[in-house]
C-alpha cells in the first residue's frame, strides 16, 4: 500500500491518517460484523443499564474493548488488538487465549471466538443476527464478509483515538448528565452525547435491526448527541456528525462551525467529512468548533439551562 498507515514521509505516524472509504469498504463491512459478535457477548453477560450503554466498546491503546465482563463470580474480557493484529481474551482467573485478525469470514471468525469462550469456561450463546444493517446473514451462515485488510483496520482504530480524546475534552465541559465516549457497534460510530435532563417525546423507531422499545428507551430524554462514522454503502464517506432529539425548529438553520460542515436532509443531521478535519492545519479546534457550534444551536433552540449545564474546560464546579 502506498499510503503507509504506520509512517507518513518524514517516518512519524500520522496521528489522522487518510481513510478512504472506497479502499477500505469490504473490510469496514468485516470488521463491523465483527464488533457486533463481541459486542453482543457484552450485551448477553451484562445488567442492562441506561439508554444501553451496557453494550458499547471503548478506545485503548492498542485498539477496542469489551472492558470486563461478569460472569458468575469470575470477570473476562475481549480485547481487539490492531497494533499486534489479534483478538485476545482474558479472565480474572488467569485464563487467556487469541485469535489472529486476519482476512476470514464472519462464520469462521463467530465459530471460533465461541469455541474459545467455551474453552476457557465462560461461555456465552449470542443473537447471531446483526443489528441495524439491511438484509442481515446470521454469522454462523455469513461467508460474504470476509474481508480483512489490517493496514486500514489500524488507520480506523487511529481515526477513533483521535477522535476520543477531542470528545473526551468536550464532554468535560458539561456539568449534566453525559455519556461516556463510547463505541456502538450497531451502527459502528463513535458517539457522545449530552442530556438536558428533560422528558423527550417517545421516538418514533424504525430503525433497522432494532426494536423500537430499545430506541424510545435511548431517547427518552432530550439529547444532543455527536459522533464519527467511517461510511457505509449509503454515504460512503468518513463523517463527523451532530443531531438532536427532538430536533428544534430551525435547527437546521443554525450556523455551524467549521466552514465545510453542512446540514443532511436525508440524514436529519449535521455532517462534517472527516477529510476537512484531517486536511486543516488544526484538527483538534476543527474538530471542537463543530462539536460546540452543532451543541449551542441545540442548546440555544431548545432552550437548555446552559447556565447551570456547563463550566469551563478544567475547572470544576461544585455547583454551590
């Protein structure tokens, strides 16, 4: 590949490194099914807990996980390793094993991820059908994807620890309730999102793959919510994103910041493509001007209680 992942010209790694979602397309749609296998390990093993932020992965320095899992008395957990390119499992007991992440089908990456479970006695039985993706093959039968580039999986983990640390200084701005930085693997993006401790109207669902009581239960409150997403076959591009539910009148309307972000009708949303973030000569304040203008406007148009839901970056407020 000539656009080395791991170095650019002057031998350092790019902290944003291209992502072109037409060279990468086959194996994001690999890995994604992927995540959602473990992903869904996560879900069956642990308490529901609010707006299912139970079921998330989270950034590492070496990858993504499950963080750990309970089961029983004993804990394990499911690590994605895209430096060392492997799976890794671990239990509080002691017990270990891997997978190598390399070019094989979802039903060979399922079978043999639930042998391993079962051999270091923590064993699990998952839904195999994907969520949130049109015409979903159960994993087991799923010899479609499997595609696996490891040079792009790591520009992707790249992109998301970029990511994460932005979003983790944007959401220590908020004193109200806020989400942590997490990574749902049913749409595959990287969100965070921030409550104005108000009632919501029930959403209306419809989401693929998804029950309309997990969506109404996600959105029971009002929410401005951002995130990345690395593209799909619909909008094959890496986006930044902004929305709220419900979405304000003139929302659509606001200025936002910087200049190449723009409002999506079909998406409901605000867009920012990655490519003019990672072009510009500071990704970070790029990146921060379009996760504060895209909050304000929700804030400003919804009438949130600014005052007593932000404090400046750093400082903290005992709210006295």
């Amino acid at each position: 590949m000539s656009d080395n992942t791991r170095t650019d010209a002057s031998g350092n790694v790019p902290a944003w490194p291209s992502l072109p979602f037409e060279a990468w397309g086959d194996t994001c749609a690999t890995l994604h099914m992927w995540t959602q296998i473990v992903g869904k390990v996560r879900l069956v093993c642990t308490p529901w807990t609010n707006h299912s932020w139970h079921v998330p992965l989270y950034l590492t320095a070496r990858g993504l996980t499950t963080s750990p899992i309970p089961h029983g008395s004993r804990l394990f957990q499911i690590d994605f390793d895209f430096l060392g390119r492997q799976l890794s499992i671990e239990t509080s007991d002691g017990g270990s094993g891997t997978m190598k992440l390399e070019q094989r089908s979802v039903a060979s990456f399922y079978e043999e991820l639930m042998a391993r479970l079962e051999e270091l006695g923590v064993g699990v039985a998952i839904l195999t059908t994907p969520n949130e993706v049109p015409d979903p093959i159960p994993f087991e039968e799923d010899d479609e994807h499997a595609a696996y580039d490891a040079e792009y999986a790591e520009r992707f983990w790249r992109v998301l620890l970029q990511t994460d640390r932005v979003f983790k200084a944007f959401r220590a701005r908020f004193l109200g309730k806020n989400s942590p930085i997490h990574f749902f693997w049913g749409s595959s993006d990287l969100a965070v999102t921030r409550f104005s401790g108000r009632s919501a109207p029930p959403h209306p669902g419809g989401v693929p793959g998804l029950p309309d009581w997990v969506t109404r239960e996600a959105y029971s409150h009002e929410v401005s919510s951002a995130g990345f997403w690395p593209g799909g076959s619909v909008f094959p591009t890496p986006i930044f994103y902004a929305y709220a539910y419900p979405t304000p009148e003139r929302f659509a309307e606001a200025e936002v910041e910087p200049s190449g972000a723009f409002w999506s009708e079909e998406m409901g949303e605000f867009m920012l493509p990655y490519d003019e973030v990672r072009g510009s000569s500071d990704p970070d304040a790029q990146l921060m001007a379009f996760l504060e203008s895209t909050y304000a406007a929700t804030a400003d148009l919804a009438d949130w209680d600014r005052a007593s839901l932000e404090t400046p970056s750093g400082f903290p407020r005992s709210g006295t």
